[in-house]
C-alpha cells in the first residue's frame, strides 16, 4: 500500500513539472535558429533558421510540445528543453 502512494505521488509530481516546465514557442523558435546556424554557416548568412522559426508552428499537449513545418515535426520539447530534428 505504502509503495503505491510513494509511486502515485512521485507520477502526480512528474507531471505537474512536465506541465510546468513545457516549454513556450519562442523557446522552440530560438533553438531553431540557433541549431541551423551551427549546423552551416551558409545557411545563417542567409537567414535560414529565422525564416524557418518564422514558418514553424507550435502544437502544445501539456506536458510536451512541438512544431511543425510543411507537415514535419521540426522540434520537440519536454520538461523545459527543446530538440530540433533533422
């Protein structure tokens, strides 16, 4: 009984964190820009990533978030950080 609760709270404590630390879409945006800028130099001299960032759209579940360009998921974030995929 005991071992229950102790995992019930510490589930109920995992998602409220994960609900309070999804991160917002600027924070999306900002880690795309400055993921396409490392990734080539050409590309941030043209502006990619800002152009991308600019198209991207943000989706929340709550708990995670993450954006989409032309259909295709471009980052992904839970408990505060952000991955952009290729």
């Amino acid at each position: 009984m005991l071992k229950t609760v102790k995992t019930f709270i510490a589930v109920a404590i995992a998602i409220a964190l994960a609900f309070a630390l999804n991160p917002p879409a600027e924070k999306h945006r900002d880690k795309i820009k400055t993921t396409i800028a490392e990734r080539s130099q050409i590309e941030r001299v043209l502006g990619i990533g800002h152009l991308t960032s600019f198209v991207s759209q943000y989706h929340s579940l709550g708990v995670a978030s993450y954006t989409t360009v032309s259909d295709k998921i471009a980052s992904v974030g839970v408990f505060g950080m952000v991955f952009v995929l290729d």
